[in-house]
C-alpha cells in the first residue's frame, strides 16, 4: 500500500516475517505494539495503520488483554 510510510512497512514487515516464522504469537504481537506505539502516541500512523492497530487492539481487548495498546484519536 502506497499510503503506508517505510516506518510502517519495516515495522509490519518484520512482524509479518516472525509470524511466518513460527515464532511465539503473543510475543510478536507484544513487539509489534511495542513498535507502533510510538507512532500512535505521535498520531504518526496512516489512516490504513490506525485503522489494522484499532482492529487488532479490539482483538486483544476481547480477548482479556485490556490496556496492552494505545488508541490514538484522530
């Protein structure tokens, strides 16, 4: 996607990457918030980023895991 930044791409990418490696899920979505984080606290994200974080965010919330990423307000 053009709109999405290198940042972005590098950070996505590499959790993509750990992904299909098989490595642990928890802790690849913990780095990838981890990654993003500062993005979103600096309302760096573009509209698809924010919109992918949202959503997985939702999915974690669901799943018990509230307060793990950070909403950011556009």
């Amino acid at each position: 996607n053009s709109n999405i930044s290198t940042q972005e791409l590098e950070i996505l990418s590499n959790a993509k990457n750990k992904l299909e490696q098989k490595k642990y899920t928890p802790k690849v979505i913990a780095e990838l918030k981890s990654d993003l984080a500062p993005l979103a606290r600096n309302l760096s994200l573009s509209k698809d980023v924010v919109s992918f974080y949202a959503r997985l965010s939702q999915e974690f919330i669901d799943r018990g895991q509230r307060g793990m990423w950070i909403f950011p307000t556009r």
